[in-house]
C-alpha cells in the first residue's frame, strides 16, 4: 500500500545515507597519515596499576548503565555499548549480570541504585516481550530491547549510525575523540522487542538460557518480598524461557546421544554460521539449567512457580516432555544425575585428543569444521564444572593456554586468539562482516569478555600469575598506539585483534563496553578472593566469615601434569564423584610479584 512503499522509500534512503556516511570516513580513515600527518601520535603505557585499572572498568560500567521511567513503573538497565550497541542486547546484559550482581550498587545520575534492582528490573522487561507462540517451537525471546518503535530496521540503523559515528571520533581530525562522550541515546520510554538476527536469523538460540542464568544469580539475593513479586509478574514468561528447550526440533542424536542443535547465525558468535551442535552452547545449557534445579531444590517457592515447565524428554530419559516438577521422589536428584550424563556426553563426543581440548562445532558431520576449537567452550567446560578436580584433569588450563595464548621471545603474554587455526572457512564467514574487515571478528580477534572471563577461572585456580598477565593484556592494549590521543585508554573495549583495538576499514570496537567491563568485575573479584584465602588461615576466614572461594590445595603444575598423563582422556569418568564437588582446597602464592599485585588490589 502507500504508506509501505513510502516506509520502504524512508528505509532505503536512510541505508543510503548511513552507507555513504561509513565510505566517506573509511575514505578518510585509508588515507588519514598522509592526509593528516599530525594525527597519529604515539600513546604511552603507563605501568599497570591495578586501582587504575579497577577504576577504568567502574568507569566503563558506570557510563553504561541508565534509569528509563516509564507510565507504570521505573526501568533500570544496560545499554551493551555507548556507539553502536547503545541498546539493551538480552544476551549482552544477561552476561553482564554476573559481574553487576558482585557489587552491591551501582550509580545511575544521581542514585546509587541496587544491584539486584537493575538485574530484576532488566529481566522483567525483557521477559514481558516473550512471544508464546501457538507451541513450543514458536516461542520467540528478543534479541535486543530499545525504545525506537515496532520496525525491525530502527535498531539495524541506530547501529549503522552508532558504528559511523564512533568511526568518526577515530579517523576524523576534528572534535569529539572520547568514545564516551557524546553517545548515542539509549532507550527511552516505551520498550519493544526486537528478534532478527544476522543474515537472516529469526531466532537467538541462547537467550532464554541467558535469562534463566541471570535469575538464578539474582534470586538469591532477593528478599520474600522481592522474589514473590517477580514470581507472581514473571513466572509465565520465565517458563516459556525454558519451554524454548523442550522442542524435538531442536535436538538431534549423535552416537545416540542427544544434544541441543542451534539453527544458523544464532549464538553469540554470529558473524559465522554455527549451525549445528555446539560444545559450548550446551555446555552453557547444563550450567542454567544446574543450577536451576539446585535453586528449585533449596526454595519451594521456586520449585512451586516453575514446576510445570517442560524440557526435552529423552535428554532426560522420558519418551515425552519432561516437567521439572516439584521435587517429590527425588526428581531433582534424577534430573542433576542426567545433566552430569549429558555433560560427560559433550566431553566423549567433542574432545580432541591431539589438543586435549573440545572442539566446538558439529555442522553437519562437516568433518572440516569439527577440527576447529574455540576457546569459549573450553572455558565453559571449567565454569560448568567448577570446583572439580576431576574436571580440570580432563581440560586444563594449561591446554587452553597453550593452545589461545601466544608468547613473545621472553615468555610474556602477547596477545590472544580464539580459535586454534588460522580461521574459519569462509563459506562459515556472514560476507557482510568480512568486507569491513571483520573477517576474524568471531575467529581469531581476542574478545575482552572472555580474556577477563580466563583471568578469573585463572584466578579461582589459583594461578594468579596468569590471570595478571590476562588482565595487563587488557591494560596495555586499551592504549592502543595506533588510535593515536584518543581516549580509549579511559574504558574497556570490545574486541582486539593481536596487539591493537580493533579498527577496520569499516569498523571501530565498541567502547566503552557492557559484557566485557562486567567480566573483568569478576576477574578483579576473583583475584581479591584468592588473595584473602592466602593470607590468613582457613580457620581464621571460617570464623570471620570471609572464606568465600576455595582455591586448589594441589600445585597447579602438578595438576597440569597430571592432566596430561591421563592415559585414556576420554574414560568416561565414575558417577561418584560430583562435577560439583565442594572440596576446601587449599593454595600459596608463588614469588613476590604476584603477592605484591594482589595486595594492590
């Protein structure tokens, strides 16, 4: 009709703007040396100072956080990023909730706003734009919340235009240089859903385990008030988070054993296709979905709200729907007992043995992108068995090192990759993404979420001299020589390929950055942690009320050794033992300077 064909008239003339918008600056941007020659200068490194740098990530957080009040009630929440991702991304902040959540508050404006009040209220309005669907495999979670209107294309321009803009700051001689200063508006009065994804994608495979994730780290923290109150608001739409799971379509079998089978461009590595069975997502599926029943198990009220949600029967060996239930007869136990099943699957089907590492994705049977590994899911695999010995001897962390980590000629950290190959083919690669540059956007560049995200399982291992390094990576590559006296060095970026921030012919890292800023949090915290449980004694934290993190009682080496030694890595290991297991364990401090650091912090 007239008013469609003068929408699609509006849609394709601001395309056109915003392309020529990003031409004229990547124009600029290839020639700005011998333009510009004044404009590239020299950053200095400053020495890592770990307050410094703690207050950099505050920073980062702090820029990014906001208060949206709507008719009938307060929105407080997270954009992912100031330019182009300056909107509510549900996968971003769900991330983010587990380094928020570390802190009792935060400031918004003025106010000095509740941790758990920022995640609540977040996942109520994202929850509230859940679309049912007439069955299970119609379920529909967005992708990302604004307040822009109905239209799909608003948010994919308010990126366009954020992404140009903060290209601008870079390359252009004029003006603003701060990417935190002078952002794009974040959302703003009434709230909408929006669901498509890359290159068509109708769908985002890990949302709803995201959303179940970040309530189960919410939920204890909450008062009887607070915790009836989401239930009686929210109770509906969290099931149909999990419902989204229970669907046959989307399972399959391999060596007769079921797992969750993602549909294309859908997780969070979304510039390649990733269809298929991935290691990590369902890995990161077990870990919601653990520690959910476990929150079942110990709150009634809990157990009550949700028990007639459904996951996929025969994972869970039932011919049907399986429901949670309400815990009666030890179903709890059954249902842990058959997540530890489908965890020890993941490990039989994906490990390589030649890297001693999970290979990340099974396409098809695409026997070319089943030797790649990546090191999201390898990482996961220590989080979702946390606090396991056994677990660690089969994926260490020093396999993950070697195989993400590269060293310079002296031993130090030079940089980070995240797969264990030169790239993913490029039939895997979104074309749109490889003609700016962004070829390795999701391969090998080294995302500030996970390098943070390493140093605090280092942490929690007690090797305390990698995750330094980890985090002096972050540290030293924010001043970023080749962005010349931009401000860069004031927050936490995105993304960073060998040495530098990202910045492309048509792409600039976001920054400051949500996921990444939220996981060093966890990182400073888990370092904070390790310190406390090295200086005192065990005895003395238990009476005080301070040992909140068991590091390792065996050295680290030893234990490395003794991963590699295994002579038959994929033994499947004994049902006696718990993934879980909550063994105190013990560890020293190793050389002055590690001492010295973490007494900074």
């Amino acid at each position: 009709d007239g008013a469609g064909l003068c929408e699609n008239s509006s849609v394709e003339s601001w395309q056109m703007i915003v392309f020529l918008h990003i031409a004229g600056l990547a124009l600029v941007s290839a020639n700005q040396e011998a333009i510009f020659p004044w404009h590239k200068k020299p950053a200095k490194t400053p020495p890592f100072d770990p307050k410094e740098f703690e207050a950099k990530v505050d920073r980062t957080v702090g820029k990014l956080l906001f208060e949206n009040k709507l008719a009938d009630h307060t929105l407080y929440s997270g954009v992912a990023g100031g330019n182009q991702f300056a909107t509510i991304w549900v996968r971003d902040f769900c991330h983010a909730t587990g380094g928020l959540l570390l802190k009792p508050s935060w400031r918004i404006g003025s106010k000095d706003v509740p941790s758990k009040q920022i995640v609540l209220s977040t996942l109520k309005e994202i929850l509230s734009l859940i679309h049912d669907g007439q069955d299970d495999s119609k379920i529909k979670i967005p992708r990302a919340l604004d307040s822009l209107g109905a239209h799909e294309d608003l948010l994919t321009f308010k990126v366009l235009k954020g992404g140009a803009d903060l290209k601008k700051k870079v390359v252009w001689p004029f003006g603003e240089k701060d990417p935190g200063v002078g952002m794009q508006k974040f959302p703003h009065g009434k709230m909408y859903g929006y669901f498509k994804g890359e290159a068509g994608a109708s769908e985002t495979c890990d949302a709803g385990y995201l959303l179940i994730l970040a309530f189960t780290r919410v939920a204890p923290l909450l008062n009887d008030t607070e915790l009836t109150d989401f239930l009686q608001s929210s109770k509906d739409k969290l099931k149909k988070a999990i419902d989204f799971y229970s669907s046959a379509h989307r399972w399959e079998t391999r060596n007769d054993k079921w797992y969750f089978n993602q549909t294309a461009w859908s997780e969070w590595k979304d510039s390649v296709k990733q269809e298929g069975i991935s290691s990590y997502s369902n890995l990161q599926l077990v870990e919601a979905l653990t520690k959910l029943i476990k929150l079942m198990k110990n709150d009634n009220r809990v157990a009550g709200a949700l028990a007639e949600a459904k996951l996929f029967g025969p994972r869970f060996g039932s011919t049907g729907p399986q429901k949670l239930g309400d815990g009666s007869n030890g179903q709890y136990d059954a249902l842990l007992g058959h997540l530890h099943d489908w965890t020890m699957d993941v490990y039989d089907y994906f490990h390589d043995n030649s890297t001693g590492l999970l290979r990340e994705l099974d396409s098809h049977k695409d026997k070319e992108l089943l030797k790649i590994s990546h090191i999201d899911a390898n990482l996961q695999w220590l989080e979702t068995n946390e606090h396991s010995q056994e677990a660690q001897k089969l994926i260490s962390l020093s396999k993950i090192s070697e195989a993400f980590v590269q060293r310079n000629h002296g031993g130090g950290l030079r940089t980070l990759h995240g797969i264990n190959t030169l790239g993913w083919p490029q039939k895997e690669v979104s074309p749109g993404k490889s003609v700016i540059g962004l070829y390795q956007y999701h391969g090998t560049f080294a995302w500030s979420w996970w390098t943070c995200w390493f140093a605090e399982i280092a942490a929690k291992e007690s090797n305390t001299e990698l995750a330094q390094e980890l985090l002096q990576f972050i540290w030293r590559t924010q001043y970023d020589s080749a962005l010349g006296d931009q401000k860069f060095s004031n927050y936490i970026s995105e993304v960073y390929s060998n040495t530098h921030i990202v910045h492309t012919i048509g792409y600039v890292s976001e920054t400051p950055f949500l996921w990444g800023s939220s996981y060093c949090v966890r990182a400073i915290e888990a370092l904070k942690q390790t310190q406390a449980a090295t200086t005192a004694t065990p005895a003395a934290l238990e009476e005080e009320g301070q040992l909140k993190h068991e590091v390792n009682q065996v050295n680290n080496t030893a234990l490395f050794e003794n991963a590699e030694a295994e002579s038959e890595p994929k033994q499947r290991l004994s049902r006696r033992f718990s993934l879980r297991s909550n063994a105190k364990l013990e560890a020293t401090l190793q050389g002055s300077d590690e001492a010295m650091f973490l007494q900074e912090l």
